[in-house]
C-alpha cells in the first residue's frame, strides 16, 4: 500500500472528525461516533496489513510508525476525552480546572521503562526503528501499553501502540488546554502560559489556512511529527485569529481556479522586493 493511499484515508477520517465536531449538538454522542469512524478504519488497515502485507521492512516501519499511530492516537484521544467529561465534577471553576489539569498528568505520565523511546520519538531519532516498529520484536518488557502487541502480534510491534499514546498525550494537552483557556478566560490563560502576542492577521482567514497547510505538508515542523489542528492552534495563538473549519476550509481551496493564490502571491512580492535590491 502506497503513501499517498494512507494519507487519503487518514484525511477523510479527519475530515469526518471535523464535522462532526462542528455540526453535533450532543457531547455523548459526537464523542461515541468519533471513536466509532477511529476504530472503522483501524480495522480497515488491519485487514488491509493482514492480506496484503508490506513488501519490506522500510514499508512495515513506515506503517506502524506513521500511520497506524495517527488514527489509533485518536482513538485514545477521544475514549480519554470522553472518560474525563463524563466524569467532571460540577463544581467552581476552581476545582473544574484542578480536576482537568489532574487527570492530564495522570494520563500523560510517562513511565519509567519508556522515557527513552519518548526522547527517541522526540527527537526525531531512526536508527533503533527496526526495535520499535518490525513485528515479531519480543525483547521488550511486557506492561499494559504492549499488551496489544501480545493479543495482537499480526497487527502490533512493540512501541506503535506507545507511540499512539505518546501522540494522544499531545493532542489531548490542547483539549484542555483550551478548556482551561475557556474557564479562566483568554487574557489569563495566555498569560499563565507566559506568552501574549500582539500580532494580528489582517488578510483573508482562507489565506492563513493555506499557509498552515503549507507548513503541515512541507513538514518542517517537529520534524513532520506536528498535526494540521496543532499547526493551526499555535498560528491562532501568534496572529490572534480564530480559524474554524480549517478541514472544510481547504476543501475550497482545492476547488478553487487557482488553489495557491496566496503562496504565489508571497513568492512574487519577495522576488520582486529581492530583484528591487539588485538594482
């Protein structure tokens, strides 16, 4: 199965994730079919991987470090959103914000026996790939995050689901950060996160999400390891600009006459400003 095979998938199952965030008025219920679209296709890349395999140990890496993670991360997300909003307590702002920043660090502890895969992956590290991301590794110590490797070993290396939790840990600081930023307000949020800026984008929103995708597809961000809604949050962060429906968004983008009006429009001004000082 080829890259771009993956990607499509993964970006319709991002898409739907998007919508459905926007156009359900029922926690419970956008939350339970958001798993539900996670673990559909989860089991489509499972059946996938079992009939027709990989043709050789880069293709199998490739899978269980880059693509399997992506969506199973999700599946993790959305189960821990869902265990952390339904047990919330009703109470002060206070407390709602202790309880949401308590069971973040409870999730995201990093355990003992993978702090050095978490500053492997972080880093941006490849030479012990073939440990972490080959099937049929059996070296390793066995704990709840690798029991899937067990149950499931035609599906599971030793650290793709470790990996997956890594990356859920990520996205869910995001999730409550912005509760937290939503029950403290956005002046003290930023300020407790000690950055405020006070640059605006004053162009088109659909000329910042074209530049955000930009960013996400050249992955020269984290290494490539950054998703499209981290990217966006962290430019609505800098420019002071709120960009919904970044997903629909760009669909408009791809069906527009000319899709990269705005990245041939900074290449021209910067070309012309550097021709202007050749002169």
């Amino acid at each position: 199965m080829d890259h771009q095979t993956y990607n499509e998938i993964i970006g319709k199952l991002e898409n739907e994730l998007a919508t459905l965030e926007i156009h359900s008025h029922s926690f419970i219920e956008a939350t339970e079919k958001a798993i539900g679209l996670c673990n559909k296709v989860i089991l489509k890349f499972r059946e996938m991987v079992l009939k027709n395999g990989f043709s050789n140990s880069s293709e199998e890496i490739y899978f269980f470090k880059h693509v399997k993670p992506k969506v199973f991360s999700k599946f993790i997300l959305y189960t821990e959103i869902f265990n952390i909003e339904s047990n919330k307590p009703d109470v002060d702002k206070k407390l709602q914000i202790k309880y949401l920043r308590d069971e973040l660090q409870k999730f995201c502890k990093t355990k003992k026996e993978d702090r050095a895969f978490y500053q492997y992956y972080k880093r941006g590290k490849t030479f012990s790939d073939h440990l972490y991301f080959l099937r049929g590794n059996e070296g390793h110590r066995i704990h709840i995050d690798h029991i899937p490797n067990h149950v499931d070993p035609e599906f599971s290396t030793g650290y793709d689901n470790t990996l997956a939790k890594i990356m859920a840990c990520e996205q869910l600081k995001e999730y409550v950060g912005n509760k937290i930023q939503k029950l403290k307000g956005e002046s003290n949020f930023q300020e407790e996160c000690g950055f405020i800026s006070n640059l605006h984008w004053t162009n088109y929103k659909v000329d910042a999400v074209e530049l955000v995708y930009a960013l996400f597809y050249a992955k020269v961000i984290n290494n490539g390891k950054a998703d499209i809604v981290e990217i966006a949050r962290a430019f609505e962060k800098m420019f002071n600009i709120e960009l919904k429906n970044i997903y629909h968004t760009f669909k408009e983008i791809q069906e527009r006459d000319e899709q990269i009006s705005f990245l041939k429009h900074l290449i021209e001004t910067l070309q012309k400003r550097l021709d202007d000082l050749e002169e």
